[in-house]
C-alpha cells in the first residue's frame, strides 16, 4: 500500500533544503572575510600570508559553488512545485522568494 504524500511535509523539506543551501553559501563567505583579514595582517610573501589567501580563495570557491547550487535548486523548485502542487505550490514560492529577498536586504544592511 502507497504511503499518501503529505504537502506540508514536501514544502517544509523543500524550504529547509533551500535554507541550507543559502547558509553554505554565507558561512563559507564569512570565513573567506576571516583568511582575508588573516593575509592582511602577515608580511605579503610568507607561507602563512599564502596560506592564509589559499583559504580565502577555497572558501570564495566554495561560497559561489553553494550560491550556484542554491539558485539552480530553486529555479527548479519554482518550475516544479507549482506544476505538482497547484495554489498551495504557488503560495510556497511566492513566500520563499519573499524570504530569499528580505534575507538578502538584511545580510546587506538594507532592512
């Protein structure tokens, strides 16, 4: 016997998977601020001023991975969820996006 899909259920996980996608990506560009602020702090040429740059440039790396990621997920999430889900599905992508939006305003300083 199929297990009924629970909606609620879909869109709480979906919103949790964008979320987390969305903290990769700050939490990796936090700590590329953090070897930058290192590098900064060493004589230009030494090892640990290098090493220092090779975390940020990992981390830098890894943030736009995340951010890519995070972007291709919910354009998939946009294009699909209504498609299965009807007006429920709409009205969860209309409140992700306002999320996503007012987020990116307040990680800006912008709210």
């Amino acid at each position: 016997m199929a297990e009924e899909i629970n909606a609620k259920e879909i869109f709480s996980l979906v919103d949790n998977a964008s979320g987390i996608f969305a903290f990769a990506h700050e939490s990796f560009e936090q700590i590329a601020s953090l070897f930058e602020a290192i590098a900064a702090s060493l004589p230009k040429h030494s090892v640990a001023h290098r090493l220092a740059k090779l975390g940020e440039d990992v981390c830098d790396d890894r943030a736009s991975t995340f951010e890519n990621s995070r972007d291709e997920y919910n354009g998939h999430v946009d294009r699909y969820l209504p498609r299965f889900y009807g007006d429920e599905g709409r009205a969860l992508v209309a409140c992700k996006s306002r999320r996503i939006s007012d987020a990116e305003q307040s990680s800006r300083g912008n709210a």
